[in-house]
C-alpha cells in the first residue's frame, strides 16, 4: 500500500516528468529501481533507518543509482533524501508508475497458475482482461503457484479474478448443497 506522503511525491515526479516530456524516462527508471528495491532488501532497510544518517543515505542513493537514471530520476531522490523521507523512495515511485499506467491506458495484473503458461494461453488470458478492464495494454506478470490445483487467478489491483479449479470445485459444491437442500420435503425425506 502507498502511503500519502509518498503518493504526494510521486505525483509531484509526474507532473514534473510530464512538463518536461520526460514520462517515458521516468517509468523506465522507476521500473529498474523497483527491482533494485525488489532485490536488495538492504537498501530497504537503510532507508527506512533512522539511525543512518542522511549523508550517508545520499552516498547509497549516489552509487545506486547515479550512472543508470535519467537527472529527473536522481534528483528526485535527492530531494527526498534532503527532506528526510528515504523510506518512501520506493513507495513515491510506485505511485508514479501507477498514474503514468492510467495515463498510458496500462493495466499490469499478476497471474498465478498450478503450472507454466504457453504462450496461447497467456494471450487468451491477457484479452480477457483487455475486455473485462477496457485498457489500451495489459502488463502481466506470471507466476507458478503450487498451492492452485489447476486453472489460474488474476489478482488486478484488490481485485481477484479467480478461474482456479479449487474456486469451480466450491461453486459446485455450494450449488449442490444449495440443490439438495431445496429437494427436501418438510418430513425431511427426497420431494422426488
């Protein structure tokens, strides 16, 4: 969940980025310190000390990211170092990465299944959310998920969109439970 301080500042980035026909650049460089932050659970941990001086977090931003984002990007940091909020780096960039994809008529969604998608039915699924959301493009990210029996779930946003086979085995049995419940008479026995 984005925290406001960090919706607030990755708004600003937008609006920035924006005015200075610079979304694109941005999104690239938000979308690479996300696996940065993904990948080195250090990095969050320093930020969100408060022990660790803001000097040194400026120095750890620097090395990080220095050479590979676009001025906008590092400065950004900067700034947010400067303003002591280093533990809503990550948050601030996802929050702009979510207004560029309304922006941009994007829709990412995560999909898990019992086993590996081929590629037909990855672009199956991806239309169906494409029809479901009315988005331009869809982002999906694929994951296997060994506690599925069979059939996949689309979580989009708080939303789950749930084709598992274990969710058709519940409706079913809800259906018949259901069914046999009003098949029964008044003393109990079948009404057949």
């Amino acid at each position: 969940m984005i925290s406001r301080i960090a919706h607030r500042y990755g708004r600003a980035l937008f609006l920035e980025a924006a005015e200075r026909g610079e979304l694109d650049l941005v999104r690239k460089d938000a979308a690479m310190a996300e696996q940065v932050f993904a990948q080195e659970t250090l990095l969050n941990r320093l930020f969100a000390s408060p022990v660790v001086q803001a000097s040194r977090k400026l120095s750890v931003i620097t090395e990080a990211f220095g050479a590979s984002v676009a001025p906008l990007t590092l400065n950004f940091m900067k700034l947010m170092n400067a303003k002591n909020r280093d533990a809503e780096i990550r948050g601030a960039l996802a929050a702009f990465t979510e207004m560029y994809n309304e922006r941009k008529g994007i829709v990412r969604v995560l999909v898990s299944s019992a086993v590996e998608l081929d590629t037909a039915q990855r672009a199956a699924i991806e239309q169906r959310v494409h029809r479901y959301t009315g988005k331009e493009s869809v982002e999906a990210q694929y994951r296997i998920d060994a506690d599925l029996i069979g059939g996949f779930t689309v979580r989009l946003g708080s939303t789950l969109l749930d084709g598992s086979l274990r969710r058709q085995i519940d409706r079913l049995r809800t259906h018949l439970a259901s069914g046999a419940e009003s098949n029964i008479g008044s003393n109990g026995r079948s009404a057949a």
